[in-house]
C-alpha cells in the first residue's frame, strides 16, 4: 500500500504564495514520478485558496483536502462551508477534528463525528484526527483518550474508503518535539486494533530527517504535516523518506 502523504498549510501563505508552492510540487512530482509509486499526495490550502490549488495542481498525482467543513448541508450558517461546496470545487478530503479546531473552536468528538457524516455525504474522505495532550501522556492516559475520541468521532459507516485517522499527539505539533517512532508505532497499533484497516497517519512536527524512520513503522500509513509541508523541498524529501532501499 502506498504511502499517504497530506499537507496540512494551516492559515499560511497568499494567494501568489499558494500558486507557487502548486508549481514546484507540480515540477517536483514530473522530475520524480517514482515517488508517486510509493506515495499518495493530498495538500490542504486555506478555504479561499483552493480553486487556485485545484487548478493549478491539476494534472498532477496530488489530491486537493480542506481544513474543515460545516457540521451542516446547507442553510443559514454564516461564515461556514458545507462539504458539498468542497467538493464542487475539487476537493477530495477534508481534515476533520484537528486539536487547533477541537482547543480554539471547542470542537466535541460529536462535531467532529457530524461533519464526518457530511463528507461521507459528499463523497469526500474524512481526514479525522485524534491525539492526547501533554499532560494526558504524562499521566499514562494516552490509550483512554485516543479511545474515546476514536469512539466518538469516527461515525457509523466510516471505512476504509471514506476515512483516514491521523494520530497527532498535541504536545508533538509545531514544537518540533516528535513522538519517537517506537512510541508513535505503539499508538498506531493500538488503533489499529480498534479500526481495522483504516488507514492511519502520523502526524506531529514529521520532518524529512525523522520521516523515514517514522514512515518504516509497519502500523503507519502516511504523515499529516504541517510546517514541513509549507516548502516543496521538504515535502518531497518527506515523501522519499517512504522509500525503503
Ligand atoms: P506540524 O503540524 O507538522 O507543524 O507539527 C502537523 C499538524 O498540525 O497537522
């Protein structure tokens, strides 16, 4: 199984910085079409960047996700998008449950597990992420709340078609302090055990100096990365980190 290689921007870069990131990721993957044997590609701009993205991506093996979508179909919710209207544009996923969205939206597993149930809807793959703080980790209760956010956020129906988990321990995002791979693998197969052959990212400050040992991990199916994944050259170098000989 290929490896699955998502971007995460984040709320970076303009519209000029988006379509040149697009090209050197487009130029990139021509020079190297070896890597998308052994990788899949997905980058996720800001919501207003994306048609650009689309476009500018278009004819090139990388799949186009957004951050997050609306927990409705339609109506009056000023401000959000519904997962109908990403897939209008071109979007095949959606990161769905990101911790900056569960800590700065107070996003609940239910949430998390309703707007699921909208990119299910729209034919879109949920990205759904799950990952323990600092001081869960500290007090041994990784599993526990890995468990509970995977019980309440995958929704009925998920599948290995539809859903992909990241596992992104909080402490491990943009501190550049990552989950060492043996402590990453634990978690990845413990939630394995609970959702089958899903695929599961890691995710967490994934750099390509730590990416290939990360990626050799049997239980880990791909990286979501945010930092790494702002400059192509290290997209890429994270991707070939996936290559084993
Ligand atoms: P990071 O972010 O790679 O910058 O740690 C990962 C993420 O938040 O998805």
């Amino acid at each position: 199984m290929k490896k699955l290689i998502v971007g995460n921007w984040k709320m970076h870069g303009s519209l000029g910085a988006t379509e040149a990131l697009c090209r050197n990721l487009y130029n990139d993957l021509k020079r190297q079409p070896r890597l998308t044997q052994i990788c899949e590609f997905v980058i996720c701009p800001p919501f207003v960047h994306l048609s650009t993205a689309v476009m500018d991506t278009s004819g090139a093996p990388v799949s186009i996700g957004a951050q997050d979508c609306s927990a409705f179909t339609e109506g009056a919710y000023t401000g959000d998008i519904s997962a109908a209207m990403l897939r209008d544009l071109g979007c095949t996923h959606v990161i769905l449950g990101h911790s900056e969205r569960r800590i700065y939206h107070n996003e609940t597993d239910e949430t998390v597990a309703r707007k699921a149930v909208r990119t299910h809807e729209a034919g879109l793959t949920a990205i759904i992420c799950v990952g323990e703080n600092e001081q869960e980790r500290q007090q041994g209760r990784h599993r526990e709340v890995v468990e509970r956010q995977l019980a309440g956020s995958l929704p009925e129906g998920a599948n290995t078609e539809n859903t992909v988990i990241a596992y992104e321990p909080v402490w491990a995002i943009g501190t550049g302090n990552t989950a060492t791979p043996e402590d990453a693998e634990a978690m990845h197969a413990f939630i394995r055990e609970k959702t089958g052959d899903i695929r599961i990212l890691y995710g967490g400050s994934m750099k390509p100096d730590n990416a290939g040992a990360l990626l050799a991990m049997p239980h880990i199916d791909g990286g979501l990365i945010g930092g790494a994944s702002l400059k192509s050259d290290q997209f890429m170098a994270i991707a070939k980190a996936a290559q084993k000989d």
